[in-house]
C-alpha cells in the first residue's frame, strides 16, 4: 500500500515505486508532490481510480501506471499536466472515454492506452500538434472521430484489435 503521507515529501523530485507488488488505491494525496518530475509505479497490483488530484502534478513530464488493476475512467484532470511529454496506463481496467482534456497536452510525445477497455477518442488534430505516438491498441474503441479532417502532418495511431466506426 502507498501510504497516504506519500504527499507530505513535498521536495520529492522522482518518485519509482515500480515492480514492488503495491497493492491497494493510490492515495489522492500523490497531488500534493508539487515538484514531482517522474512518477512510475508500473508492474504493481494498484486498484481503484487515477485520483483526480493527479492533475496537480504540474512539473510532471512522465507518468507511468502501467500494468496494474486501475479501473474506472481516465480523470479529465490529466489534461492539467501541461509539461507531460509520455504517459503511459496500459494494461489496466480502465473503462469509459478517452476525455478530450487529453488534447490540452501540448508536449505529449507518447501516450499509452492499450489493453484497456476504453471505448471513444475524439480529437481535434490541430490541438495534438505535439503527438507523434499514440498506442490505443487492446481497446473496446467503437468511435474515432477526427473533428479536423485536414491534417498537416501524419501521426502513428495504433488501434488494432479493435471495431472502430470513423465518422
């Protein structure tokens, strides 16, 4: 269990609590590692939800949960980390849509969803001018909308096995 004093390392730059078979939520209190540049506690046994205090993290550039037992949906409060360059959620339960917040993330070079149940992306291309990776394969999406049809650059979208209905 990540103990919820976790928020009281106030000077905490990196935080890497991964492959250490942590059970149990994540404390809301993570929000309260103003100064936290890396979080990592992928390879663990984590449930509940990302804690919607997570958007507080605003020096964070790389976020990564993966392979844990996360459910619910993706908070839209992550579009508050402004510097994240890769955020990864993989192989967890999260389920719901991909919020659109998510293209408020201008430095967002990798983002990782796949081996979720997740089942719309909506985005508008000019506010993702920064993707250039997004994995979303192992995904329930039925819906793919790209509201902006011209797009100035190509992206690498990876969605196979999926049903996808592109409107």
């Amino acid at each position: 269990v990540i103990p919820s004093e976790i928020g009281k390392l106030s000077t905490l730059y990196e935080l890497d609590l991964s492959h250490n078979d942590l059970r149990g939520p994540i404390p809301s209190e993570v929000g309260s590692l103003s100064l936290i540049e890396t979080l990592d506690i992928t390879n663990n046994e984590m449930t509940g939800v990302i804690p919607s205090e997570i958007g507080r993290l605003a020096n964070a550039y790389f976020v990564n949960m993966s392979n844990n037992k996360i459910g619910g949906s993706i908070p839209s409060e992550m579009g508050q980390l402004s510097n994240m360059t890769r955020l990864d959620i993989s192989n967890n339960q999260l389920t719901g849509s991909i919020p659109s917040e998510l293209q408020k993330l201008a430095c967002l070079i990798n983002l990782n969803l796949s081996s979720n149940q997740v089942d719309t992306f909506e985005f508008e291309r000019d506010k993702l001018t920064s993707v250039l990776k997004r994995r979303s394969s192992s995904n329930a999406l039925t819906t793919f909308n790209n509201r902006k049809r011209s797009l100035s650059r190509s992206i690498h979208v990876n969605l196979p096995p999926n049903s996808i209905d592109v409107s």
